[in-house]
C-alpha cells in the first residue's frame, strides 16, 4: 500500500466539501478512502449540490465532459479506483464485454423455499458464511431473515392478542361504561 495522497480539484473548496483522499496500490489505481460506496460499490460524492460517481468525477474534471449515451470505464475493472489513466469512455457493450471478460459473473437468481427461510433465521452461523454456503448476497440472507422474522410475528399475533390490542379493548370498555 502507498502513502495517502489529496486528489486536486481545479475549484477551491466550499465548506462542508469532503476533500476527495487515495492511496496507490500496486497496480496503479487511485483507491478512494475518504468517500463511502454507493450500493452498486462506486464511491459516490456530492460537488456543487450535485451527486457524482467519483470515477465519474475525476474523468470529468481532468479529461472533460462526458457525451451523452456513453458511460466511464473502468481498464483496471476497480470500482474505487479515481486515477484518470484508468477510465476511458465507452459504451454500454464495450463494458459489458470488459466485464465478461475480468471473469467476474451475477449471483445466479434462486427462489429460497420456506424451509430454507426458517433454516436461515434459525442458523447459527454468520450472514457471510451463510451467504458463501447458499451462493447469495448477505443482503439476501439479512432480508430473508427480516421477512421471516416478519411472518413469525404476523402467525404469533394470531395466536395470542398483543398488549395493544388488550389495551384497545379496555379503553373501549370504559366508554361505552361511561355512558351508561
């Protein structure tokens, strides 16, 4: 790993503007350490008010506008990476055909059976080891155990009334009491 480094921008910055931080590594690629990812994995960072993708962004302010239809490739297939000899503008095709090439591959879509829902609520193992064992995402394991959690709540109401709806009842009673 290489020494922090400051990117620099052509405009001075504006209060609350987060100075954009990096490191090199080995292969050459401007790893950014002072944004946070998006949910796709792109670092994302906000200019001016504006949202940008900090690929996006460096691109823009050291080679120029970007035309419309086409998208910012990454050459070394690293979605942190910010050094502007690492992006080149493309199409849509092209980073597809970039992207089958690095070997990279979706996690295939399965339909989890209720058994295997109850399976993974119950697990004691970690959300990424679950996630490793069943080939899925840890969103997926976090958001079927929320919705499994969900559905026990729903059948364990059924059953037996909740403290509000005692409550509920009560306050009923009272009224119409209090009428009388």
């Amino acid at each position: 790993m290489g020494q922090v480094e400051k990117f620099v921008e052509p405009k001075p910055y504006k209060y609350r503007m987060i100075p954009i931080y990096y490191i090199i590594d080995d292969c050459g690629c401007y790893n950014c350490i002072s944004h946070s990812k998006d949910r796709d994995g792109y670092i994302k960072l906000c200019r001016d008010g504006k949202f940008y993708r900090a690929h996006r962004y460096s691109y823009l302010i050291t080679k120029g506008e970007i035309p419309k239809g086409l998208l910012i490739r990454h050459l070394c297939n690293n979605k942190s990476c910010i050094n502007p000899d690492h992006l080149e503008i493309g199409t849509h095709r092209e980073n597809y055909q970039d992207w089958k090439k690095s070997g990279q591959t979706k996690k295939e879509t399965i339909h989890l059976s209720n058994e295997l829902k109850e399976e993974l609520y119950n697990s004691n193992c970690t959300i990424e080891e679950l996630a490793k064992i069943y080939n899925v995402s840890h969103t997926t394991i976090i958001k079927t155990r929320a919705k499994f959690r969900d559905q026990v709540k729903v059948k364990r109401s059924k059953d037996k009334p909740s403290i509000a709806s005692d409550k509920t009842k009560r306050k009923k009673a009272i009224k119409a009491s209090s009428k009388i």
